[in-house]
C-alpha cells in the first residue's frame, strides 16, 4: 500500500489544527482578541470555503450539512475573536467579515 502524497497529508493536518483551534475558541469562556489567535485570517478563509460549500451543494448531497455545520462552528469562533459577519440592514451580497461593532450582525 502506498503512503498518500504528502499535500494531501498537509491538507488533512491543516484542516484537523483548524478544527482544534476553533473547538477551543468557542469553548473558551472570554471574548478573545484577534491578536491572541494569529490564524483569523485563516479562520475567515475556512468559513469561506466552506459557506462556498454550503450554498452551492443540492441540498441531497451528502457534503451539503456537514459543511454548514462546519460553517456555523467556525463563525461562532470567529464571532468570539471579535468578529463579525455583516451589519444589519445589509443584502447578503454586500456582507463581509470585519470587526464587530454595534450594527454588527453576530453569529447564531
């Protein structure tokens, strides 16, 4: 049996360290800085790849939910980092990820 190609490897580590990284932020109990985890810029380019995920699948395909799910994990992260999705009064395609501030849409 031969070993998988090391980017897959990379990939699969990478993707494994997110998700411990965002386990521990949503259950860290305090509002954290964005200077106290350096990876928000990778977090926020998960959340895209995987809201890409979510909106773009038919709703049967079986990559669908655990994408959004994902989706929904790492917005909560990035939501006690201090960011935020959107403001209100916003179309979705005007929404983008930023500092929260009082008009600042939170993450569910």
């Amino acid at each position: 049996m031969r070993a998988p190609p090391l980017d897959i490897l990379e990939r699969v580590t990478r993707r494994m360290a997110m998700r411990l990284l965002v386990a521990i932020i949503v259950l860290a109990p305090t509002t954290l800085r964005a200077d106290d985890v350096p990876d928000t810029q990778q977090l926020i380019a998960e959340w895209i790849e995987h809201n890409t995920l979510c909106r773009g699948l038919h709703g049967d395909d079986p990559r669908m939910q655990p994408a959004c799910d994902e989706r929904q994990r790492i917005g909560r992260a990035l939501d006690k980092l201090g960011w935020c999705y959107g403001e209100t009064n916003q179309m979705a395609y005007q929404m983008q990820w930023h500092r929260c501030h009082d008009n600042s849409l939170h993450a569910e």
